[in-house]
C-alpha cells in the first residue's frame, strides 16, 4: 500500500470560508455566472451591484473571444470578473500567453479554467492541468485560479477520478467551483468526501438561480451557448425538475443545505449562482431572500 501523499496547501490567497451568519451570509457572498450574449453587458451594468464578482463562460461554438471581450469591457467599468478560459479551448503555449497578456493587462486577477467541451481540442491542451502549470511557468499571473467540482456525476468521467483530478489540480489553484447541484443530500455527502480525501481549497457552491423554466429549456436547445447550459444537456432528468410545478427552489435547496454550506469543515466560500443571462431576475431574487432573512 503506498504512502499517502502529503496535502499540498495553496501558496494564493485563498477566499475565508463561511462560518457564521448561515444563509444570509452564503447570499451576501455570491458570484454571478453570465453568457456573453449581446446584451449581457447592458444586463450586468443594470443590475449587478459591483461588488458581486462576474464570471463569463466560454462556447466551444463561438471561441474565447465573445468571453475575453466582455471579460475586459466588465473589468473596464469597475467589477471583478472571472472569465473562464477553458483548456480545449486554448490553441497552444503562444496562444495562451496571449490571453494571460490581454486579462493581465485588463487588471484582471482572476480567471476559472475548465477542461472545457471542444471536441476535438483546439490545440494541445485537452485537459485543465497542463493549462495550470503553464500558468506556473509564466510566473503565476493571476492572484486567484478556479478549477471545477461535480456534486452530482460528470456524465463523462467518473465520479473518483474528478476527486483525484482536483487533487492533482489543488498546488495550482486557490478555490473550486462545484457545478449544478440539485439535492441537498448529495451535496453534503460530495462536500464530506472531497474534505476526506485532502482537498483543502474553498468552495464556491454552483446554484442554478430562479431560471424560468422557459427560458432554461430555450437555452439548452442551443448547443455552444455556454458550458453550464451545455453540461444541463447531458442531464435530462434536471430538466424534469425545472418543468414540474413547484420541481426546483433555489431557497429550498440552499435552505435545506445551509447547515452543511455553514460547517467551518466545509470550507464554503460563498454561492456561484448559474444566472442563465436573467440576471435582473437572479439580484431581485437575492435581495428579497435577503430582506426577508434580515427582517
């Protein structure tokens, strides 16, 4: 049996988890998850306060560039903004220390990289930790690096193989996105597990905000829009919970996950709310919830 390997912790600062104040404090703690469609800037400008941090997602169908864009033109008016710059995506070395060059530039210190959904890659990258070390050897650019957790299975890979990946991953990065979670109890169990075996970096829990359900279904239906949209694909039985009546509750979840989310073992460093672009409907959503908890 061979040793186990010590925890390698994380040289970047790392985001303080939550361990107090409990569901409010997971919603004042939150970052939004956008598209790059054409009218999302217009959108986030409108509605996102500017101290809830912006991810943009990245479409194998459109490429980085719609993604670095709007990455640059947000950072531009003041937000902190984590584009995603997923691996299959990058088309070698020279192109991506062209993109380090363009968000450094931009003031941006912050970036999410996935494996990413191109098929076939777009160069050499086909996997999230090549990216990350070469990220090293160009000096460590940016002061924080998300990689990707799955509460519930990647459709792709096993379930024990994400732990192990994430592992291999944590000396590079300094925080986990989880994706869509629809089950408290999975969650809980997922969160307990990755703790388990080593995995020190926070957590920032993937919740799909108040989508209408129109709009979820009219969004899946194009392939390429985004990753989050795109992984919803390959799960058709979360589109059953969306289209029942009363099927899925952003607060139910979170209020029935709190408890675990708030556990100073969980490491939760706040909520990554899947906007799917309603992104007026995400912040009314949030500050109500938040009123009513506060009053």
């Amino acid at each position: 049996m061979s040793a186990a390997r010590p925890t390698p912790y994380p040289e970047r600062p790392v985001p303080a988890p939550v361990t107090g104040g409990g569901l409010a404090e997971l919603l004042r703690r939150v970052r939004y998850e956008v598209l790059p469609a054409k009218a999302t800037e217009d959108k986030v400008l409108a509605h996102v306060p500017a101290d809830v941090p912006v991810t943009v997602t990245a479409s194998p169908a459109k490429g980085l560039g719609p993604t670095l864009d709007l990455a640059t033109r947000l950072a531009g008016h003041g937000y902190r903004v984590v584009p995603h710059v997923p691996a299959r995506q990058i088309a070698g070395a020279g192109h991506l220390a062209e993109i380090v060059d363009r968000l450094v530039a931009a003031g941006i210190e912050d970036v999410f990289v996935p494996a990413g959904d191109a098929d076939p890659p777009a160069g050499t990258y086909d996997a999230a930790l090549p990216v990350l070390r070469r990220l090293g050897e160009l000096g460590s650019p940016f002061a924080h690096v998300g990689i990707t957790g799955y509460p519930e299975s990647h459709p792709l890979i096993d379930d024990d193989v994400t732990v192990r990946a994430m592992w291999d991953k944590q000396p590079h990065a300094s925080y986990i996105v989880s994706n869509l979670c629809f089950d408290p109890a999975t969650l809980r169990r997922w969160l307990a597990q990755v703790r388990r075996r080593g995995i020190v970096l926070p957590v920032h829990v993937g919740v799909a905000g108040p989508v209408e359900r129109a709009k979820l279904l009219s969004m899946a239906t194009k392939i390429g829009v985004g990753e989050s949209a795109k992984f919803l694909t390959r799960h058709p039985s979360w589109f059953l919970r969306f289209a029942a009546p009363g099927g899925y509750s952003p607060q139910r979840l979170l209020r029935r996950s709190a408890p675990a989310l708030a556990a100073p073992g969980s490491a939760v460093a706040g909520l990554h709310l899947f906007t799917f672009n309603q992104i007026a409907e995400t912040e009314r959503w949030r500050r109500a919830l938040l009123e009513r908890l506060d009053g």
